[in-house]
C-alpha cells in the first residue's frame, strides 16, 4: 500500500461517510429504492479502493517476486492474483 496508500485511506473515509448516511437514511425512514442506490454507489466505491490495492500489489509486490528469480514466490504472487480474479468473477 506504499504508492496509493493516501487516494485508499480517502476513498475509505468517504465510504465510511456514504455508510453512516445509508444508516440515517434507514432510521429516517428513507424510501426503499434511494437507500438501495446509496448502497449500489457504496458497493461501486468499494470495488474502486480494490482496484487500487490491487495496482499496488501488482507494482510492489508482484514486481518485487519477479525481481527476486525466485520461482516459489512468483508461483506464490500468481497464485495470489489468480485468487483474487476468481473472486472477482463470482
């Protein structure tokens, strides 16, 4: 989280605040379909800071397994990634 550390914590601080809103808008009582568009736009928001940390495991430490010619911690970083796609896709 070296690089991109600072835009994460922002857009986590904003996802909190778009939290606390979905949760007054329920205990006022909000119609249904404007409370289910915050949490579309919270779940869009989230999906943002994954990609993120994402960019920064690939810049970091993908790249740094690749650098070290060592074949377990590339295989290991690959399988990592390979993970977080099937997760993705689900």
């Amino acid at each position: 989280m070296k690089q991109r550390k600072q835009a994460t914590l922002q857009r986590l601080a904003r996802l909190e605040g778009q939290v606390r809103g979905v949760m007054r808008m329920i205990e006022e009582d909000r119609y249904c379909v404007d409370i289910l568009n915050q949490t579309q736009a919270i779940r869009s928001a989230l999906a943002q800071v994954e990609v993120l940390i994402l960019q920064d495991h690939a810049d970091d430490c993908v790249e740094q397994a690749i650098a070290s010619g060592d074949p377990e911690g590339q295989r290991q970083k690959f399988r990592e990634l390979v993970g977080i796609f099937e997760k993705v896709c689900r």
